[in-house]
C-alpha cells in the first residue's frame, strides 16, 4: 500500500500521505504508515494478536480520522501494534461503516525498536479526497 511521508509540514509532528485504489486500501495504508512511524522494522512484526473492531463516520474523512485513532487507544491501552489490516468499508444511507481486522503483536520494548509514541490524529490540514485514480489523504500525527 503506498504511502510517503512528507516534509517541511510539520515542524514536531509527523505528516504523511497515503493512497488507496479503494477507500479501503487507503485506510490500510494510512493505518501502516502510522505504525511505521512507531516502530522500525515493521514488516518484521508478528501477527499473534487479531482485534476485531468496528468504526463508523458520516464522512470518509471522519473515518479514516476514528479508524487511526482507534489505533492509537489500542497502542496505549493494549500494547498493541498492527501490519495487517482486513478492512471492509461499506457506504450507507447515512453513514459510512468499517469492519476492521487488525493482526500484530504486543509492544515489546525488548523486541522491537521504538521510533516515536504516537500520541493523536490532528485534524490540522487532515484531508480525504477522491482522485482519478482512486483516494488520497494527508495526515498530520502527533508525536
């Protein structure tokens, strides 16, 4: 999934853009440019823990924005990372929903080496948009 990070936008932060053929794949990827933001070597990471969970939003921005922070409260409140991600994105009548399977492992200080403690998702020039060739968003994490 193709993601970059992005320079010279903020200046204590991290920002990256992520893009995906399908919503779907954009959330994948923004999802693993977060990870790749805490931890080195993330492809390296194993995948003994699945979490099922579920977001939903009005609007494709809303959820992207729920689904990373979602990542982040099971970062902190679990210890948990993820490198896969099984997503399923459905629009509805009024809102949009997505089932998520995220496979990892549990934060290891001793096994992984930490890069950042990602603390939110800032909604500072956070943007999702339709392309011709699919979704784009930017994204701004705390850090």
């Amino acid at each position: 999934m193709p993601y970059r990070y992005l320079e010279d936008v903020a200046i204590a932060d991290v920002a990256f853009e992520a893009e995906g053929k399908t919503l779907g794949e954009l959330l994948e990827s923004a999802g693993l440019a977060m990870t790749d933001t805490m931890v080195r070597n993330m492809e390296e990471m194993g995948r003994t823990v699945i979490k099922c969970f579920d977001v939903e939003a009005a609007e494709p921005e809303m959820l992207l924005f729920r689904f990373l922070q979602d990542l982040i409260f099971y970062k902190d409140a679990e210890l948990l990372l993820f490198n896969k991600f099984e997503l399923d994105v459905e629009e509805g009548i009024n809102a949009w929903h997505l089932h998520v399977r995220a496979f990892g492992e549990e934060l290891s200080q001793e096994k992984h080496e930490l890069l950042a403690d990602v603390k939110a998702v800032s909604m500072h020039n956070f943007s999702v948009r339709r392309t011709p060739s699919g979704w784009r968003a930017e994204v701004i994490i705390d850090v």
